[in-house]
C-alpha cells in the first residue's frame, strides 16, 4: 500500500473501531430507550450515557458536581474506574487493526490517521457528552482516547506477525518496522552479560505466575456465582427493573467483570481489596460496610472462609510452576552463571520483580472511584499488592530455581576439578 491508500485505510478502520466501541454500549441503551422510555426523556441523553461510558474505557475520568441526589444532599465526585472488559476489546481492536497495516511500505500514514481520526471522534464525543450533571475532563476526553488507540495500532503494527498476501508479500517491510528491531537488538546486544540472560525466562515465568492469579481468580468468580445463583436472582428482583433492564445491568456488570477478576487475583495473595473507605475483604479478614445492589456482588468471598487460608497457597504453587517450567528457556543462565545460588537467586528475583509490577499495574487500573464519600475508594493498593507478591514469588522462586538455573557441570577438562590420583 501506498502512503495515499495506508492513510485512508487506517482512518476507515480507526471510524470502524470508535463505532464498534461506542455501539456496543449505546445500542442496548438505545433499545431501553426506544420500549421504555419516559416520553420527556431525549435521545441525548442514552447518546451522552454511552459517551462518557467509552471515554471512560479509555481512562478519561468524569466529574459529578455537587447536587441534591433524592433527598439526600451529594457533594462532587469523580467517577474514575476504568471499565476493562470494554478497554480490553478496544485495545484488541487495535492491535489486530496494527498487525493488518504491517503490509504497507510505511506505517507513519496509518499511525498519523489513526491519531487524527479518533482524536476528531473523541473531541466531538467529549463535547456532544458535556452536561452539567456529569461531565469529562476536558482534556482526558479530547486526548486520552487517541493516545489509547494509537499505542495499541503502534505495538501491533511493529510487533505484530506481518500479514501481507499476493505481491506485498515479496515487498520489503515496513522501515519503522525494521529500525525499531535492529534498535532494539542492538540495545539488548549491549545490556550486561546477567540481564540479557535472566531478562526473557524472568519475564516468560513472572507473567505466568500473574496468569495463573488471573485465571484461578475468574474461575473462582464462576465458581461462587454458581453456588450462590439463588442470591443472584434475588439481587435482580430487588432491583425492581424490567427486562430490558435487566440486560442493560448485565452488559454494565461484564464491562467491569475483569475489574473484579483483578481484585480476586489480590485476593489470592492476602492483600485483598475494598469496596468502599474502612472495608477489606481478604482470606484472613472481612470488614465491609454497605454493597452496591449488584448481583455480581453475590460473587465476592465474604464472611469467613474455611478454605480462606490455602487461598495464599496459590500465588506459591503459581511461583513453583512457572520458574519450573522455564527450564528449557533459561539456558543462557546455566551457561553464563557458574555458581548455582548466583543463578538461583538472580532469576528468582527477577521473577519476583516481574510479576510484582505486572500485578501492581493492573491493580492500578482495576481500581478507582464510582461514587461520592466512600465511593471512592474501590478496589486494590498497588503498592501493597506489589510488595507482597514479590515478597510470595521470591522466596518460591529462588527455591525452584535451583532445578530451572543450576548451571550444567562444566565439560572442558581445564575447568574440572583435579581427581585424587589413586
């Protein structure tokens, strides 16, 4: 593709991904609208609801000023949870959008109409959504969904497996292609001997030991809101709402859905998370105070757990396997290393960094506010969940790695050690 035809083919598909993203919210509201509406209510505001829903999965924060609410005075708020299973699509949105641009001869076109088109989407959204009931930070509304997209369109464009059929195929690829992988081999050429041998096995098994906290998490989710489907059912009976309504709350329960599989994960841990200022709800200790009337709140491990403790066994057993199962990835470090502990240690910690951050950085964009007072605080500390795992996966960690890093016997006869002459 010329730089004319990857212009307009990144703007086309970036007005498809802003659309899709927006839809998805809007049409369901869209139809609640259109069977149950208040004939005083306008289209706008379902329209502005949607809006402020994908600026938010995006990471732009909304304001609610102060107001009466009922009969119960509110002072202002700011809305600042990030949905992520809708940030989660969009992202994957993108990224397939980046890897599908890897036929052109160059990417800067793309990038330059992704940034321009989804920034003129998102200033018009940010605008048309404004309301003196809520409204998005200017700035974030206007820039934070452009910035979003545009760095999951560059990962997959340079990244990404290279998808060029027919005659593109034998082209050449894209030069920001090529200079981004010859820089960055270069610059792992000349990191120290340690780091370039210990950097891809920690960061394979770090991540795992964080998907392994993810994936026991959601299953534990399923798990609970299966025992207690009567509570469910009741949850969405006391909410008075009608059918169509009940779908809109599931839709708004599964865009926050891994959200909570994120607070399961540091749950897991010990660290565990609150739901409102002054609760915690973690294997060793529950304190909550009033829930919001969701159904998926049926799902949160609370009150005392008799299995509550083997909970911490998880992030162990997580650690254990993943530094096991990076033995056939670490053969750089068995044969720089020469001395087992040095080896044992600098991978275990490094795992132990790894998953630390990984964990520490979904958290932080797994929490947030929702509402005023003790609202606001929602979710899991980054720098608790942080600390502690590092602290579980370390000690894991260094153990397995004796198996995983032990450096093999040296095979040289000048570096065996002499026998006893017999």
């Amino acid at each position: 593709m010329n730089r004319r035809l990857t212009f307009l083919v990144a703007a086309f598909e970036a007005l498809v991904v802003a659309g899709i993203g927006l839809g998805i919210v809007l049409l369901p509201l869209t139809v609640v609208w259109l069977f149950e509406n208040d004939l005083s209510i306008d289209w706008l505001v379902p329209f502005r609801a949607s809006a402020d829903v994908w600026m938010m999965a995006h990471g732009t924060r909304l304001v609610v000023p102060a107001g009466a609410f009922g009969s119960t005075q509110v002072p202002q708020f700011v809305v600042s949870m990030i949905p992520l299973g809708l940030s989660l699509l969009i992202g994957f949105m993108a990224l397939r959008m980046g890897r599908r641009l890897t036929s052109a001869i160059e990417l800067w076109p793309a990038w330059l109409a992704t940034a321009l088109v989804y920034g003129g989407i998102s200033f018009l959204l940010s605008t048309v959504a404004y309301n003196e009931f809520v409204y998005p930070v200017t700035w974030q509304g206007t820039f934070l969904p452009p910035a979003f997209l545009l760095l999951f369109v560059i990962l997959g464009s340079l990244f990404g497996k290279r998808q060029a059929f027919g005659e593109a195929a034998s082209l050449p690829e894209p030069a920001e292609r090529m200079w981004v992988l010859e820089f960055l081999n270069r610059r792992v050429d000349n990191l120290h001997w340690a780091i370039r041998a210990v950097s891809a096995p920690a960061l394979r098994a770090g991540t795992g030991v964080v998907a392994i906290l993810l994936g026991v998490s959601a299953i534990f989710i399923a798990v609970m809101l299966a025992i207690n489907w009567i509570q469910v059912i009741r949850l969405y009976e006391g909410l008075q709402v009608t059918f169509l309504g009940g779908v809109m709350i599931t839709v708004g329960q599964l865009a926050i859905l891994p959200n909570l599989v994120v607070f399961g994960a540091s749950w897991f841990t010990g660290v565990g998370f609150q739901i409102g200022t002054g609760s915690l709800i973690s294997p060793v200790a529950t304190v909550v105070g009033p829930l919001p009337a969701l159904p998926i709140t049926s799902a949160l491990p609370i009150g005392e757990l008799s299995f509550g403790t083997i909970a911490l066994l998880v992030p162990l057993v997580g650690a254990f396997l993943a530094t096991i199962l990076i033995r056939r990835h670490a053969d750089a470090i068995r044969f720089e290393f020469a001395s087992a502990w040095s080896a044992a240690i600098t991978l275990g910690l490094s795992i132990a960094v790894v998953s630390a951050v990984e964990m520490g950085l979904l958290a932080l964009l797994a929490s947030g506010g929702v509402g005023p007072g003790r609202l606001q605080e929602i979710g899991v500390n980054p720098l608790l969940v942080a600390g502690v795992v590092f602290v579980e996966v370390a000690v894991v960690s260094i153990l397995a790695a004796f198996f995983s890093a032990r450096p093999d016997a040296p095979d040289h006869p000048l570096v065996q050690s002499p026998r006893k002459s017999h």
